[in-house]
C-alpha cells in the first residue's frame, strides 16, 4: 500500500462564507478553524495546507454569553518596560470589530509557519458586504 500525497497546489479549494450574526464566538471560530485546516475533506493532512477560503461577515454582531462583554480580556504586551496592555471584549468590539473572531480562529490553528499561511485563506468583515462576491462562496451552517 502506497501513502498518496496531493500537491498543495493542485488541490481544488473551494470559497464558503459564514454569517456570524447571532452566533456564538467559539462556535464560528471552531467551524472556521476546521474548514481553513482542510478536516472537512478527504484528502486532509495535517502537515500541508490542504483547507478551503473562508469568508465571515456580520464579525461586529457576534455572540458572547455569560458576561463576558465586561469580564473577557485581551492582553498583548508592547515590548517595553510596563508595556502590557489590555482591553475587554467590548472596547475591543468598539475599536476593532474583527478582531476578537481573528484571534479566536488564529489560536486553534497550529502555531508557526502553517498556521500563519492558513490565516491568510480567512478574510473577516464587521458588515454585510465583502469584495469577494466574483469568487461565488457558498453558505456555510454553522
């Protein structure tokens, strides 16, 4: 029995989109996550990028329970001395709408040269509208 390798590059990648209006952050993040490793196909490998392009709107209207609008916070720490900085999930919502699904997603994908790759194939927007209605995305349930 041969072990069959396909190329990355001949592989058919296929353009989903994601309503994340109402839905849960964890739950569109892990949805996302699976569909950009590629584990909903066949032909999955987890040392190839092998997933599909994956396009999230309504990013701004997404859910979080528990009060965790006031309560989750997100550190990231600038370099210098007494650099740390944090914001909670609301003012981050305010200022970066994107953001809070973006690092959801970028911390259950693996760490290193591929997961940075596999970040580039999720394209996040707060509103309905996106540039990439050419690309014919189908809806994805989640």
């Amino acid at each position: 029995m041969k072990t069959i390798f396909i190329n990355e590059n001949a592989q058919a990648r296929k353009w989903y989109i994601i309503d994340a209006a109402g839905k849960p952050l964890g739950r569109v993040a892990a949805k996302a996550a699976s569909v950009l490793r590629g584990k909903n196909k066949a032909s999955y490998t987890p040392n190839q990028n092998m997933g599909d392009y994956l396009v999230i709107i309504n990013a701004d209207k997404v859910a979080v329970t528990g009060g965790k609008e006031e309560k989750k916070l997100y550190r990231h720490y600038t370099g210098f001395v007494g650099g740390l900085r944090s914001f909670t999930f609301e003012k981050l919502m305010e200022k970066h709408p994107e953001d809070p699904l973006k690092i959801a997603i970028n911390g259950m994908l693996p760490n290193g040269r591929l997961g940075r790759v596999m970040m580039n194939n999720v394209k996040i927007y707060a509103g309905t509208d996106h540039p990439h209605i050419a690309q014919n995305p189908q809806p994805l349930e989640v």
